[in-house]
C-alpha cells in the first residue's frame, strides 16, 4: 500500500535558474516574481495509476518499436538502467518512466525539427515502461546524436534523453534529462549550465556501466531518478531516528 501524506517541499537551491541570459527563451518565460513554496494538498498528494495493462511488449525497446519488431533503428546500441526513488531513498514500484529523444544523428520525429540530419525510418523515439517492485527501470535505445539550435551564433545541445516521471501522485511528477559521461558539450551548453552547482549538474549525467554492458551488443548507462518523497514524522524538532 502506497503510503500518504504530505510531501517534503521542493529545494529550490538545486533546481535550474528560472532566467539565464545565455539561455535566449528563459528571458521571456521566466517567471516575473518570486516563487511561492506552498504545503502540499490532497491533489498533489494523490493521482491516477497507470494500468499495467496498457503497456506494450516492446514499448521499453526504441530499437524496435516503432517498426513493431521487423526492423532495428540504426545507431550505437545502448541500455539505459536505474532506479527510482523518494527522497528519504525509498523505492517508487509500479510507476511509469517515458523517455524522447533525438535519433543517432540528433534528429526528432517532429514536423518541426528541420535539421539536416535524416531521419531514420525504423526509429519513433518514444518508449515507457513500468518500474519493478524495487523501482528499477530500463529501456534499449540509440544513443542520440547531438544538434544545433539556435540560441547564440554556434550552440549545440548534448547528447540526451528526456524523463518524464510519474510517481504515486500529481507532486511526484518529474521532466527532466539524461546526459552522457565524457560528453564535452555539456560544459558548453546553456540550457544544462541554468544549473550552476556542478554538483548537481553531475546528477543528470549517466556514467557508463560496464556491469550491465552486454558484449558485442551494447553499452550500459545507469540513471537513478529521485522524486519527492513523503515528510518524515518530527519528534521533538528532529527527524524520527536522529
């Protein structure tokens, strides 16, 4: 039984700057006044499941989805593995992990994304799943590729998969993104530095896992993914247990 209750509050100190003007389209959109950091009610408390049921054979597998298993996409074969948690470092079970992302040579399957790059006729880049009783997940892609977009004169975005997370209530819903070990355009991107503690820039990289690597098929890279757990029971102004 999923426990209930109120949420620990968000931190706002590790979230990215809301305005960044190395990042163009923060200037316009970020918010004009201070943010407000509200108790959590019942409606962020809970939130609809999502049925087993509607889950595909190969819903996890981007190599071979969006051709339903008669063709492979092309690209450098990857795992992407993990665990996710609550903050107090609890397990999330049953909940729906979604992926998007770029094709191997950093192209979208939108109308409009209008690089150059092809795209890839046995490559859709959505996937999902439904993590375990542990809160594990893992989905077989491509490594996407990285692009251009037009920010400044020359920028690049990394490579990356997008997140979207749905834990066991409307406060634990999570977007986020997973970048790759070693990739040198993260230091140069302006989107990823909105984050300024390195700290926790290194949080949404994936180091490379050799232990769930399968030779002579694909790499490994593991990403752990942490929502925002339950509040703890205060005893005598500190932490039950303390």
């Amino acid at each position: 039984m999923t426990d209930q209750g109120p949420l620990i509050p968000r931190n706002r100190e590790i979230h990215p700057n809301p305005y960044d003007w190395h990042y163009k389209t923060s200037v316009s959109r970020s918010p004009s006044l201070p943010l407000l950091s509200m108790e959590s009610t019942p409606s962020e408390e809970t939130g609809p499941r999502f049925g087993h049921s509607t889950l595909g054979a190969l819903d996890n597998n981007l190599i071979l989805n969006w051709t339903k298993g008669e063709a492979s996409a092309v690209g450098e074969r990857i795992l992407m593995h993990g665990r996710v948690m609550d903050e107090n470092g609890r397990p999330v079970p049953h909940t729906l992990v979604e992926i998007w992302q770029a094709n191997a040579g950093g192209r979208y399957r939108h109308i409009k994304d209008t690089y150059f790059a092809p795209l890839d006729p046995n490559f859709g880049g959505c996937g999902r799943t439904i993590t375990d009783e542990n809160g594990n997940y893992e989905f077989l892609t491509i490594r996407p590729g990285a692009y251009p977009w037009p920010n400044r004169g020359n920028d690049w975005r990394p490579m990356h998969i997008h997140i979207s997370v749905f834990g066991h209530s409307f406060g634990q819903r999570l977007i986020t993104q997973m970048y790759f070990e070693g990739d040198p355009l993260i230091a140069r991107c302006p989107i990823a530095n909105t984050i300024k503690d390195r700290g926790q820039l290194d949080r949404l990289v994936a180091p490379l896992d050799m232990a769930k690597a399968r030779p002579m098929d694909f790499l490994a890279y593991k990403f752990d993914i942490v929502l925002r757990g339950r509040r703890q029971t205060m005893f005598e102004n500190k932490i039950e247990g303390m």
